[in-house]
C-alpha cells in the first residue's frame, strides 16, 4: 500500500483478555516504531525495531506487553491479560531509516472494559 | 539517552498572529531534527525537518530555526489561521540506527 497500514482500526476486548494490533509499515523501511497515545496526551514510546539489529524494548511498560516484527516487514503489538489502563490508540510509524522521515498509520484505538 | 524538551505545552494566539513553539535536546549528536503535526483522529504527519548543516530552513508560512551550540530548535507559523490548530511534535535523531525521539507536544489553538 501507499502509506503504513494499522488493523483494527478499533478495538473493544474485556479487561483480561490478550489482544493483537498489526501494523503494515511502508514496503523497504527498515525502521519501525510502536508508540501509546493516551486521550490528549503525548507520544509514549514503546519499541523500536532497526533492520535486523535487536528491538529497543526500553518503552515497554510491562511484561504483558510485546512486539515482534516477522522478516523485516509487518509488525504485531500483543497485549496480554488486559487492563483498563491499556485503553489508548496505539500508532505505528515506519521510516527509511532513523534519519527520514516517520510515516505514521492511523493508529488502533483501544478501549478496555 | 536523547531527551528533547519541547514547550509550551498549550499555545493559544489570535488569527493572524505568529505561533513559537521551541524545543531543546540532549545528544550534541543528533542531526535530524523533523516536526510534526497531528489532526485530531490522525496520526503525526511531517511538516517540515531541518538537517543539522543549515541553521534555517523555510516553506510558505513555516519556518525551522536551529542553533546547534545552545542544542535547541524552534518552529514558527506566521499569519496563523484557523487550521494551524493541532498538536505539533518536535524530534530529534542521529546517525547509526538510533531511535527517534519525540518531545512532549504543543497544543496549538488559533483563535478566529
């Protein structure tokens, strides 16, 4: 596709269950960036993947909380046991390398109740 | 790591008027330094970026300044108008595959 694609667009899980976000980055960008934004606020990052180096997981706020990203290309956020506190929009971001310019999706809004 | 400080948090300015929003980084290292723009229900979109070998870089009524000695970079937005309104994102990065990193955000609101 033309820009970086995010499914769900939304997404309603009970508090508890695990829950998966993809992210499709721009075809060729070896950097990928997972980041939390909460009503009004910032960009709370998550995890950065670079090419084939090892993830920066430095932003992940739990152990319930991981990413992987499969051959370099898509990317999956999986969230597991649930809590309300996980609500936000989770957005993904992909760039060429660390020195261009991030392309953001739209973003997965999830509410957790 | 990288720490970029951006303010104001809120900017609020009549119609017309010029909007400052400045930001200060850490890392004497970094060289890219890109700012963003988010509509609400979007994601950030890149509005204009500034390369650490220039200290000004400008397009139509936005403008970038950069001063690399006192590690701090501003945006300007003259003859604001009602669309300007969003949250503006300052960044900075570095050569080598280090990870973006992105200031706090400015609330911009212009007023008609």
């Amino acid at each position: 596709g033309a820009g970086v694609s995010q499914s769900p667009s939304n997404k309603v899980t009970e508090k508890g269950k695990d829950v998966e976000l993809r992210c499709d980055p721009i075809s060729g960008h070896t950097a990928l960036y997972w980041y939390r934004q909460s009503l009004g606020q910032g960009l709370e990052f998550l995890i950065y993947f670079q090419g084939n180096s090892a993830p920066d997981k430095s932003g992940l706020p739990s152990d319930r909380f991981s990413a992987e990203r499969t051959g370099g290309s898509v990317s999956t956020l999986t969230i597991q046991r649930t809590q309300q506190e996980d609500s936000a929009v989770y957005l993904c971001a992909s760039s060429s390398n660390s020195q261009t310019e991030a392309f953001f999706g739209q973003g997965t809004r999830l509410t957790v109740v | 790591g990288e720490n970029v400080e951006q303010h104001p948090s809120t900017l609020s300015v009549q119609e017309g008027d010029s909007a400052v929003i400045k930001c200060t980084y850490s890392d004497s290292a970094s060289n890219y330094f890109p700012w963003y723009k988010q509509e609400l229900g979007k994601g950030p979109q890149l509005i204009i970026d500034i390369r650490s070998n220039v200290g000004e870089k400008k397009d139509q009524r936005i403008a970038v300044t950069l001063n690399k000695t006192a590690k701090h970079f501003s945006l300007h937005i003259t003859e604001t108008q009602p669309e300007d309104s969003a949250v503006y994102f300052c960044a900075a990065s570095k050569t080598g595959g280090f990870k973006t990193i992105f200031g706090a955000g400015t609330r911009l609101f212009v007023k008609a």
